[in-house]
C-alpha cells in the first residue's frame, strides 16, 4: 500500500480547516459536474461485474533494462498504448477486467509485473534487489524502449500510481495521460523520516513490521495469510472471493518477492540504501515535482489504506486536472473492484 507525499504528510482522518473544507467542496463539485461530462467514447463502455473476467492472453515476456518483463497484452498491435501499473500486494489481475474494456475501445493495453512479482525475473543473479521509488520507474520506461513505445497513457494505483506519478513527473514527454488512484505518491527517505501522529503511525504498522528481521521472515512464511490480510483492511467492503485472491496471490511466490518488498519499505523509512545510478533521480524526486501532463485522479469510497484528501495534492498537477471519487464502497483496489470507472477514466485522459 501507499502513500508518501514529502510536504503534505498527514493522517487519513485529518480534519481540514475552514478554508481547506471550503476549497475541498468547491474541488468535488467541479468534480461531479466533470464527471457527469465523460466522453462519448467512455460513455460508450459496457457495464462489467467485477470477476468477470478470469485470465489473460498467455504471458509475454520480453527484457527491458535490468529485467526479463512479464506482461499481459490485450487489444490491437497499432491501438494508442495504455501501460497499466499495479500495486503491492496486488498484481496485473488487477485490471483483468480493465483490459478487455480498453482493448473493445480500440487500445493496446500492457500489463506488466513489477520486479519481484509473477514471472518477472532479473537478469542478473548479481543485481540489488532494489524496491526503491525511482528503480520501479525506471523499470516500467525501460519496458516502453523495449516495447518501441514512445508516449502511452498511464495508469496505476498503490506502488503503480507512484511509479506512473514519477514517470510523468521526470518524463512527462513519454506520458500522454495519466490515471493516478490516491492522487500524488511520489516521495522521499527524507520525508518519510517525519513522524505522524499516533493514529497516522498506526495505519503503517506493515511498514515498522518490515523493519524488522522478524518482519522480513514472517512476510516470507506467511506471505499468502499477510497479503489476504491486507486486501481485507484496504478494501473493507469487497467481498472477494478464495479464487480472486489466489490468482494474485501466486504471483508472490517470485524468488525476488520478499526481497523487493521488504527493500522497498525499509527504503522509505533510510533503513536500506538504493543504488548510486538513482541518486540523482532521487535527487529530483525529493522536490516533489509537479505533474504537467493530463490527469485524472480516483479514490474509492471506502479506501481502507492510507490516503490523502484531494485537497491535499490537487495543486501537484499543473496541466488539465480532474478528480474522481468513485462510489459504491470501493475500496482500495479501485481497477479490479471498480473497472468500468477506471477504465472510463483512462479514455477520458488520454482524450484531454
């Protein structure tokens, strides 16, 4: 799960002030008026019931920088790409019901794994088993000059969503939309040195749980029970079935798993070193750089993670801005539990 905005670190349950909860309603209004306008072409999208879907097209796989990528593809060779980014612990099931949504629409949807998920393996047995922010990033980039994509609509949520917020941030000349679920996640070790106040702490217990060799060994043995768990409290009010979760489950029994989630959190908190080769990237990351390119934000409802209000980073995104909160007690795993919202919010920013 995610969240780490360097200047704006604040608990879920923050109370905004007067002008903060003025700006916010005037925000959501503009919002509902926005999303009442969708375009036709995302107007046009079918009804789904989440689960519908079951698999994808055989797995591809392809290198791409430090990796051998694992992806899912699903729509037409020469449709616009859109490159669809999951989270932790999640997978590219995800948006197993997003892709067919965006291939009827004429995209070329790619769903890659990230390192340490599913089949995608290093190249190398000597690589750093590096979960840091920028080395993700560079990951999914890497698979687009694999791919001979150069400029995609992006999307993602949780780790996906701070990966595609990098991309468009550093890269912005690659990124022809972006789909961003709890807004802007992009972070720093240095902000994530800030304590919280207790109730804010207590939402990362997972993280400070990591921290620990008892952490790392109990997330190794009991990974499948761990991540059930987190679904759970992330998304309170879906009512995922043992067959959802054990089709994204498999893909944590990556021999890099533990390795990258653990380095990843122990990152966030300065506990793990990156590589030098991201230093700089970092460097501009710990700025928290605004994002010019077209975006839509979502939240679900009933988002059980940490998260932001939209007040809160709407101002992180200079270019043509719009945010979604999606009803019906989504939580936060909003493509797999709301894919026709997600999907439509694809189409209505790459059509800005």
């Amino acid at each position: 799960m995610d969240i780490k905005l360097e200047q704006i670190n604040r608990p879920r349950r923050l109370l905004v002030g007067a002008a903060g909860a003025s700006f916010l309603a005037a925000q959501l209004a503009t919002v509902g008026a926005a999303a009442e306008q969708a375009s036709p072409k995302a107007a046009g999208i079918p009804a789904v019931t989440p689960g519908t879907n079951t698999f994808f097209a055989p797995i591809r796989q392809i290198d791409a920088g430090a990796l051998n990528v694992g992806y899912a593809e699903a729509g037409p060779a020469d449709g616009m790409p859109v490159i669809l980014v999951h989270g932790w612990p999640y997978d590219i099931y995800s948006f197993v019901d997003v892709a067919p949504l965006l291939a009827a629409a004429g995209y070329r949807v790619i769903i890659p794994w990230l390192r340490g998920y599913g089949s995608t393996r290093f190249l190398s047995a000597d690589t750093l088993r590096n979960g840091e922010q920028a080395a993700v990033a560079v990951d999914i980039v890497a698979l687009m000059d694999a791919l001979k994509i150069e400029r995609a609509t992006l999307g993602g949520f949780d780790w996906g969503a701070r990966t595609v917020n990098i991309i468009a941030a550093l890269w912005p000349q690659r990124v022809k939309a972006m789909v961003s679920v709890s807004g802007y996640l992009i972070g720093s070790q240095e902000g994530g040195k800030a304590p919280l106040p207790p109730q804010a702490e207590l939402q990362w217990w997972y993280q400070f749980y990591f921290a620990t060799e008892r952490g790392r060994a109990g997330y190794g043995k009991y990974r499948r029970e761990f991540s059930k768990l987190i679904w759970q409290l992330a998304s309170p009010k879906w009512a995922f079935d043992d067959a959802t979760f054990a089709r994204s489950a498999a893909s944590f029994d990556n021999p890099d798993h533990v390795a990258i989630v653990i380095h990843n959190y122990r990152w966030r908190l300065a506990l793990a070193d990156g590589e030098p080769k991201f230093a700089e990237l970092e460097q501009k990351l710990a700025t928290a750089p605004v994002v010019s390119v077209p975006t839509i934000t979502l939240e679900g409802d009933a988002n059980g993670a940490p998260h932001l209000e939209p007040a809160a980073y709407a101002k992180k995104f200079t270019g043509k801005y719009q945010h979604r909160t999606i009803a019906g007690g989504i939580g936060h795993n909003l493509p797999q539990e709301a894919p026709k919202a997600f999907a439509a919010a694809i189409i209505d920013a790459g059509e800005a």
